[in-house]
C-alpha cells in the first residue's frame, strides 16, 4: 500500500490526474434516496460524486488516503456551498479514522479494485460495519487489472471474493462491465 500512496499522492500533487474527469458517474445520479440519504464515498479523490450526492440532499462523507485530493475535494465543497465531510484516511481501517455509520449508500469509483485482496477483506468489513439495514454499495472497477496496477498492489475485483468479503447480508449484482451493486 506505501507504493500506491506514493502514486496517488504524487498523481494529484502533479494536477489533475486523467481518471479525475470532473463529472460524476451517471449511475449515482439514478439512485432514489433511502433511510436517512447518508452516504460515505470510499476513494473519494477531488470530492466530485460525493458532492454531486451532497446537491441530491445527501449527507455525505468521503474518505481518501491523499492529503492533497482531500484538499482539492474540500475546495471544491466549499465553491458550491456543500457541506461535504471529507477526511484523509485509510479506507481499509474506517474505525481508526473516525467514520461512524450508519451510512445509506456506500460509493466507490475505482477504489476497491485497487486494493490488494487483504486490504479488500479490511475494506469490506470496515463498510460492513457502517451500513444500515437496506444499505446499498455501488462499486465502479474492473475485474482484470493490468500488470502496471497489480506491481503497485491492486487485485481487481473478483466477484467470488466480493460476495464473501461482504457477507451473506450482502447480495452482489453486477450491472455493466464496470459496475457492481450489492444490497444487503
């Protein structure tokens, strides 16, 4: 994980990295509120879906490991006057950053698939463990990384390990060839 830190870190701090496109996936902008409409957007980068659910009357928390997309992210909030909880940290160990639940919606753009398959294990029980009942995940990645990520420690997504990662609680559902939705 210290090589992807390093990388990311080092991306944003260079400008504006090219999977950082300004626009917010489609699929968020489809999802009809639940529960309380809080949500927690893990890999949250500059802050872009986590403000466009926050302009959709969500309370939203967004978590990312780079001091300097977090910076960006809550520059960003503070233009279009959302009130967006951004925090630096490890979204492998949520406990140890503060991220109390229970969170409605759990967004991830290109986070998980990122993560080795342990660090996968921490993640999905940390966003287990912050979820209300009816929560919905949707988790945006790719199945095959190439050679270049997995050097720096990314598994890609493995729907097998998706499902058990989460628990039987949780029930995975794939819409796309990108993009995962699970229920509990």
């Amino acid at each position: 994980m210290v090589l992807a830190k390093w990388f990311y870190e080092r991306a944003y701090t260079a400008g504006r990295p090219r999977w950082d496109t300004g626009m917010p996936v489609p699929e968020l902008l489809a999802i009809e509120p639940r529960g309380t409409r809080s949500a927690l957007d893990l890999g949250c980068g500059t802050g872009t879906n986590a403000i466009a659910l926050a302009t959709r009357g969500w309370r939203v928390t967004g978590v990312d490991f780079s001091p300097t997309a977090i910076a960006a992210a809550r520059a960003k909030a503070e233009r279009a006057g959302m009130p967006v909880h951004f925090l630096v940290g490890d979204v492998t160990r949520l406990d140890q950053i503060g991220v109390r639940g229970p969170f409605d919606l759990v967004v991830d753009v290109s986070c998980y698939h990122g993560l080795s398959a342990q660090d996968q294990r921490r993640y999905a029980a940390g966003a287990r463990s912050v979820t209300s009942e009816g929560a919905a995940v949707l988790l945006f990645g790719v199945e095959r990384v190439p050679l270049a990520w997995r050097l720096i420690g990314a598994a890609g997504i493995d729907v097998v390990r998706l499902q058990h990662d989460f628990g039987s609680t949780f029930r995975v559902e794939r819409s796309g060839t990108n993009f995962f939705s699970l229920r509990s």
